[in-house]
C-alpha cells in the first residue's frame, strides 16, 4: 500500500510502498476513503505524544469501506461503509462499563499508538466496539471531517458544555475545532461568539453563523470584550486551540457558574498553564476537558446532520491528494487556511 511514512520526529515525511496491514482477531483493515488533516497528527509528528513509536504513519480521521474482517468480528463485513471515533476503547475496563470509551484505560488510536489512516489501507482495533456504520447519505469526506475535530467538539458543546438554548457560548480559536463548535453550538440554540487573531477565519466564522467575532490581536482585552457582549459573561467557553493565552482566557470569560470545556491540546510547554483560580472559586466554574467522543454518542451527531440541522460540509476547506499530505501536515504550524483539510486522493 502508499502510505505517509515519516523515520524521525520533525524529520521528512515521504510517501512509500508499505506492507498492507492485517486484521487483528477482533478488529478490521479499511480501505480508506477519505482522511482528514489534524493537528494532533501535527503534534504526533513534533514528537509531542508519547505514544509513538517510530517508524511511523501517521492519521487518525477516516472513512472508508470494510476490506478484511479478524476471526472474533461480529457485526462488520466487508463492503460496509464505515467511520470510527479516534479513540478505539476496549470495551470491558470500568471506563468503558461506564460509557466512556473516549478514556478507556486501554485504548488504542490509529496513527499513535500504531500506524494510521495517511494510507490505503489501516488495521482498526475492537471493530464490535468501535466501528460507526455510515449512511449512504454522508460521503466519505463529510464522514472523514468528523472523525476527530467535529466529533470532539459535538461532546464538547453538547455533552460536556451542556450548551443550552438562549445561552452565550464563546469559542476560543476557530480553526477545524473552533468552527465545528460554533457550528453546532449554533445549531443547539446558543448565542455564539468566535475569536481569533485571523480576519479570514472570523469571516469563516460568521458565514456559519456566529452572532459576534472578536480579533485578538486587535482588542486590549477580549475577556472584557466578551463579559461586554454577553452582559456579565459567556455561559460556556472552549479553549479550542491549546495555548497558555486562549486557556486562560476561555475560564476568565466565563460568567458564574459558567462552564470552561479545554478541547486544544495542552502538551509540551502549554500543559502547566495557568489560569485564575481565583475566578474559579469565586465564581463557582466548572472546569472540563473533553477527548474526543464514544461510537455509540454519534447517532445523534449523524442524525443532525441528516436532517439538515448541522452542515459539516461547509467547514471543508480543501482537498486534496495523499502526496501532498505531507507538506499539508508538516506547515500546520502556520496555521494557514480556513477550514478542514481532507485527503480524497490516494
């Protein structure tokens, strides 16, 4: 199989003939259709995750079809149309027991802990646990765009941030995430307010709907600007890029008894950040992160989306091949582009 192929952390990404990989016993080989560009691949590529072990192929945002099925699967076979949380939960540790695979004590991630979806094919884990079978009505790339960003940001804004109608949630960042947020937030019933410090990317933000937009780089203070707006502060708030500045001002926007959701990942330099704890207690805050979102939760993301009440289609920004996926993931650092980018060529 073709598949991104990088031997060292911040070193070249090359495309390479690859062995093709085999179904474990309880899991699945899918035929990827299309693949979605993340920042935690970006991440995984910096040598920020732990969980790699190099040579690696990186990925984590698919859909496909069913190509080999392992002796133990139940419910999959080949031909069916497919997409899958990034996270592979076990099914049986007390997290799972619980309902939460996304924390699953043993679970696995494609394109981290082993080789991911930047390929023709990738070897899926726990398939009965954590496959989702896909409509005939959402194609490969609309599913692909889910898989990590939008899903993350449906349990953010929904499950998480329990977002309700007539409430004001601010995002923080309106990158992949920040967008899917506002997106759904929007479609929940909220007043939504997206910040960042790129004019085309606020513009993005108001095209889906966003009631305000905040530059950053533009405003003394977007705390103050954001406690303005909502007339005593943000109900919710998602951090939704992951730095020392949007994290803290994501919890100081808040109004009491308002609800922080950290969606960017916090690695590296970021992951002792502070914020006012002092807010925090006197205001009564909640505190949340939210990793990603269980195979069983996506049946009403997919039901919104079929009946027209969430349109993920309009957050992707291009396409394009698997050859040059490789420059597509080494620049995210530049933060370029609005929008989500999706391999649809292989």
């Amino acid at each position: 199989m073709k598949a991104a192929y990088y031997e060292t952390f911040k070193g070249p990404i090359t495309i390479e003939e690859l062995p093709d990989p085999v179904p474990p016993e309880d899991g699945v080989v899918v035929r990827v259709m299309a693949n979605g560009i993340c920042r935690s691949d970006w991440h995984g590529w910096m040598g920020h995750d732990a969980d790699i072990t190099l040579p690696h192929v990186p990925g984590h945002e698919m859909a496909g079809i069913v190509e080999e099925v392992g002796q133990q699967v139940k419910k999959w076979k080949p031909g069916d149309r497919v997409t899958l949380p990034f996270v592979e939960g076990c099914g049986n540790c007390p997290q799972c027991a619980s309902g939460n695979h996304q924390v699953c004590d043993h679970q696995e991630q494609p394109g981290f802990t082993h080789w991911g979806s930047f390929a023709e094919y990738v070897a899926l884990h726990r398939a009965d646990v954590n496959l989702v079978g896909l409509p005939q009505e959402i194609g490969f790339v609309t599913a692909a765009s889910l898989g990590c960003r939008f899903a993350t940001s449906f349990r953010g804004i929904v499950d998480q941030g329990r977002a309700a109608p007539g409430e004001w949630v601010a995002i923080h960042g309106c990158g992949g995430v920040g967008l899917s947020a506002l997106m759904i937030a929007k479609a929940m019933g909220a007043n939504t307010i997206g910040i960042d410090i790129q004019e085309d990317r606020l513009a993005f933000a108001r095209s889906i709907g966003a009631m305000h937009t905040l530059n950053a780089r533009n405003i003394k203070n977007p705390t103050e600007a954001i406690l303005d707006i909502t007339e005593g502060g943000a109900h919710v708030s998602m951090d939704a890029l992951g730095s020392l500045e949007t994290c803290y001002n994501s919890v100081a926007c808040l109004r009491k008894q308002g609800r922080h959701v950290q969606v960017g990942l916090m690695v590296d330099d970021y992951k002792d950040a502070a914020i006012p704890m002092d807010k925090v207690i006197a205001k009564e805050l909640e505190i949340l992160g939210s990793h990603g979102m269980q195979a069983y939760r996506y049946d009403r993301m997919l039901a919104m989306i079929l009946a027209g009440q969430l349109e993920p289609d309009k957050l992707i920004g291009k396409r394009v091949s698997l050859e040059a996926s490789a420059d597509e993931l080494m620049q995210m650092d530049r933060f370029e582009g609005s929008g989500v980018t999706v391999i649809d060529t292989f």
